[in-house]
C-alpha cells in the first residue's frame, strides 16, 4: 500500500493542492501521489463521481483514492473513509462516491471521526489538508479504514437519470461533455447491436465504430470506453456543432429497412 | 531528503516542465517530484509566493521546494538556494521566497554560482533547466545548500500591504482570488472575535464560519485556512458578484449592540 | 528503468489519464509516472512533437515516454514503440516522434501487435488505455521494446517547414506559441551571430540577449532554450502585440551599417 490518487476541484494554483500532498508526505515519506485531476469544474460532484468511475478499479489492490469535491465542508456533511474490491476511497459523503458504489453494491463505509488521524485543530474550511489528507496518508500507511470511525449503512448518492423505453425508442441524455466536446450519454452501448441509429437535436446520426469513422463534417455515435453511448464529431466538438450539453435528450432505435 | 515540489509558471503545453523534470530525473533518477502548479500567472511573483506559503511547511524536513517564476531570467538578478525550518528553496532573488521568509526570519540564502552543479552552457532564456532544476536535484540527493554559492544577507522582497486601523474599523484589502473567486485578504483572523462585520465595495456582510453558511444568492466573510479573513459566496464567484478583486478595499468592524 | 513520462491531448478532467495511470501501476506498482502535460490542444500532433523534443533526451537512458495524441485511433494507424538513445517510446504512429527522429536517425521502431502486452479486448476509442499504457508498463518492467511486436522501417512523419534563404534574408516563419505568447520560430539560432535584425509582419525588431533586455512595450528577437530563434514581447504576449501565430513569415538578416 503506497499510491494515493487525488481528485479535486481546487485548481493547483492556490497551493491548496500542494498543502495536501505536503500533509501526506509528512505522514508517509515515500508516497507517490497520482494527480488524477484538479479541474474538476468547482462543486460539480455529479462529475467527479463519473470520472472517478473510469480508474479506480484500474489501479491494483491497496490504493487510496482521495477525491475532494466538497462545497458542504464545514458543514454537517459527514466525512467518509470506504473500502470496494480492495481499493480505499476518502472524501466527504455527497455523493461523489456513487459510481463507485454502483459498480461495486458490497462497498463498506465508515464515517471519520477519530482525531488520532486528523489535525490537532481542523479549520471549518478546508478539510481537504485537516481531515482528508490525514486520513488518506494514514490508509496507505496500512491503518484499517475501519479505526477511521464507525461503519454506517446510508450515504448519500447522485445517481444518474435512467434511460427508458418509448415506443421503438431507448431514451436518454447526456450526462457529461468530455475535453473533446463529445457528448457522453446515460444509453448503454450494450443496447446496440445490428443496425441502429441515434437521434439527438432533431438530427438522426449514424453508429460507427470510432471516432476516424465519423463522416467529415458531421456527427456520429461510438459506443465510447466506458461501454455507453457517445456522441462525437469529426475531429471537432460535437457539443458545438449541436449545440448540445448535458440534459440533452438522445434517444437510439433500430434503422429500418429500406 | 528525495522529494522535490515545482511552482512556476510555464504552463505544461510547451514541455518547459517536463525538462525540468528530465533534469532532475537525470542527477537524481528515484527521486520524486511533486507538481505543486505550472498555472501560476505569467510573472505574478506576489502570488507565487502566497501560494508556496501554503504547503512549503507541511511538507517533511528535507524536502526541496522549488520555485520557478523568473520574469528576470537572464539579467543581473541572482538565483537563490536557501534554508528554512530544515526544507531547502531554489527559486530566482525577486520576492518569490519573501513570505517563506516572513514566517522563519532565521531563513537563510546562499547565491547560486557554483558551476559544478548547473549546465555547463547555461542558456540566457530557460534557468529553470540550466540552473535551478540542477541545483534542486543536487539539494535533494544531500548537497549542502551552502555549496551551492556565497551566503546573502539581503534579498529582494516582495511584501503585502498591511491592515490599519482607521477610526473603529481594520482596514485592508483583497490580496488573491482563489479558483473559486473567493476573495482572500490581508486581515488576520484573529481579530475576528465575538460580533464583526465586514464592509467591502459598499456592503456590509456577516462573518460566517465556513462556505456553506454563507446566506444563499449573497456573501459572507469566513476566516479561512491561512488564517485570514476571506469574502466567499455561496457556490459561485464572489468576485464576479461584488465586480471585486485584488486591491478592493475590505474593512472589519465590531457590529453595533441594536 | 521505472520512469514513465506522459503526454496527452486528454486534459485531466474526465478521468482518462488516471486510467492510463491506473492500468501502468497495475503492471508496475513502485512505477513513477511524470506528468509532462495533458494540455496538448485537441489533435495537435505537431505541437506534441516539438514539446516531446524538449525533454526526452533530459530524463536518463531507461525512461519511458509515452505520447498520446491520437485522432486516428481504431483506424488502420499503428501503434509504436521505439527506442531512441536508450529511451523507449510509445505512442501513435502518426508523426508525434517525428522531432525524436530528427535528432537521433537511427531510431529503431517496431508495430505493437503483441496481444500480450495489451488488455484482452481493447477498446476501439481508447488506446491510451488499453495498448498504450500496457506496452509503456511493460516496457518499464524491463520487456524489451522488440518483443512487442514487427520491426517497421516506414513510419508517418509531419516535418516543420524549413527555412531558406532569399536575397540576403533567411526566411522562415513561426512555428509554435508558448504559454507566454512567445513566437518560436524555425530560424536556427546559430545563423545569429554579430549583428543581425529580424523582420515580422512589417516590422524590424532587435536581436537582444534575452528576456529582460527586450525594449519596454515593444519586441525583441532572442535565441532560446532550444537554439531557435523566438520572438517575445517585454512581461506580455509578442503574439497579441504583433496579431502573429503559427504560419507567420519572419526573416532574419544582417544589419546594414549605418
């Protein structure tokens, strides 16, 4: 155990960052620290929680993944310390853990409250430095996250809108825009097999099998690495080209035969 | 002693970083280099050294901190090595270091002119890879900062404007934004005791105790994770909603019994 | 050999970085991984190599570089490892090693189709993740750059324009932008000796020493860090001032005596 990953929203300029990994390194000498990410656009918990689905379970067995988004610190918002398929997982409990907990139901949290591992006198606005960090540099130093605190069963989730068959039609959204300008949306991938073809903006759009395959100048669906439904432009932003965002309706049917 | 922070503001794009990376890598091949942020404004000195006044002590003894933002690369200003509080600085004598400096009077500076340990053809443009990446990797596998140059008594500083009272009211001003547009200033928070208020841009705000108490659609001051008093808004820019920023005049004053 | 250098147009927000990281500590769990950049604009392979150019060589023999910048992926592209001067590389066959192999001809490259150093079933959006990152992991580990599949003698190259002489000018033109504004040219610096001015978009700027000495409000010609010569403008961007980018026609010649 010796890896802790690191998912914010607090830019790196301020140093809010480089405080938290100081504080780690203060626990743990020898820790690397993987930033995964500090541009996590400010409070959006709904977000990190689908990025942090796309690599915790990448990682090997025994490594911590810290992700603070936190707009409720200070607050009575609990602070959770948790285990899934032998990863650890630190952040407030706001949600950001759900697609964590999807992938993996049997996921164990404990509240943190012991003050063994946290600062002396933590301030009411960043816990990220006072009780997060601590927390996590003392998990990869091989304490058990259950002497963080109690185990508690409910924690709060963010779940993602349901896509829902109408008619001929499964019907979804987008629920995320990636660096690219593609439109990630909540239809699995798995739904398409054959012919089928994807409606978004008034527009009917082909299925390809990458993004090369995108005809020029327009759009087209991949199913994308997280195995869903994305939606992409020829090296250019599908979100622009659509005028597109997330809560975008999109909806996939089988073509028919001509 | 093998772990290196980096600040400056190269940005990453153009891989003025990953040079520097290289080179340290190169003389010191285990050693561990934190990102602390490459999106420090183009030149901004004085904010570069706010940031570095947040994490420089929370990292362990032995640790090298290293700051490159030199808009004076080049020139006749000399390049530092220097020690505080058992971490080490490498960082171009233009302010850099002065809030480090403000909080271990007893630091000390060596001027960087030891040949044996930069480039051998030190280029006029990039001291980050000839000079001070060099330097740090030398500091971090044992060199003695003393070896680096001849000890200074006087270097260059940058330094904040100071609070005053006038009449009933500490005034000052905003000193940072942060990512958040939270507007960060120079009044300490230790004189936010029993009922305060703040004034900025005409408004009277209430001194709240973390984010989340900051009443909805408005601001509030909390005392923040420095130890200063800081203007947030809830879940937005509290810059954008005052059209505040660095220099804004803010006040503290004790609230009138009504 | 445990160092893997990473540069990508992924950005970091949407979690595909930590993907790849996740997926090399799997295979290689002490493995040190260097963020160079995810800041690559979307699809800039040009811009990609020349930033790999200044670094690679830096790190020591035994790093490895990966290099993703990928519009083509899962199309008929290949995917590359190689080995320049005792650093390995991996990345799209696409031209982002174009700049390695100027400076090293006698790079050896080999087609990755070794179903054993990638995931069971790639994905056709994400080869960062499922070949990419393997192979560097692999590589890292010690598996030599051959084993991962066909020596190819043939690979894509995008070449910078070059610059020529006409009349008594050597003429060339801008070929990248860094974070500062600056305008880096192809004119090599070491047509600059004696005395000599350069011309850009109508305008004759001096040839100065560096940064510091470029004239207030105005620009300047310098030689920098990689030996070209760049245009900057004194603590702002040369880019805004001159309206100048990518493509701009600059010219250097020797100065007339008066």
């Amino acid at each position: 155990v010796s890896r802790i990953t690191l998912l914010t929203d607090f830019g790196t300029r301020d140093g809010y960052v480089g405080a938290m990994k100081g504080v780690m390194s203060s626990i743990f000498p020898g820790v690397i620290v993987d930033d995964v990410s500090h541009d996590v656009p400010p409070g959006d918990i709904r977000g990190a929680a689908l990025t942090l689905s796309r690599y915790w379970r990448l990682y090997p067995p025994g490594t911590v993944h810290l992700a603070v988004v936190d707009p409720g610190v200070g607050t009575e918002r609990a602070a959770l310390a948790a285990e899934a398929d032998r990863r650890f997982f630190v952040a407030p409990d706001n949600g950001v853990l759900s697609r964590v907990h999807d992938a993996c139901p049997e996921m164990r949290f404990v509240r943190i409250q012991n003050p063994q591992f946290m600062s002396a006198e933590p301030s009411r606005t960043f816990h990220g430095r006072d009780v997060f960090a601590p927390v996590a540099g003392h998990l990869a130093l091989g304490a058990h996250h259950s002497r963080h605190g109690p185990g508690v069963g409910g924690v709060v989730r963010v779940d993602e809108p349901s896509a829902a068959w109408a008619e001929a039609a499964l019907v979804g959204e987008v629920v995320s825009l990636d660096r690219f300008g593609n439109l990630v949306t909540n239809l699995p991938g798995t739904s398409v097999g054959g012919d089928y073809e994807v409606e978004i903006g008034g527009k009917t759009i082909p299925v390809v099998g990458t993004y090369g395959e995108v005809p020029a100048d327009s759009v087209g669906a991949v199913v994308n690495s997280d195995g869903r439904v994305e939606v992409a432009a020829r090296e250019r932003s599908a979100a622009d080209l659509l005028s597109a965002g997330v809560g975008t309706r999109v909806s996939l049917r089988k073509t028919f035969p001509s």
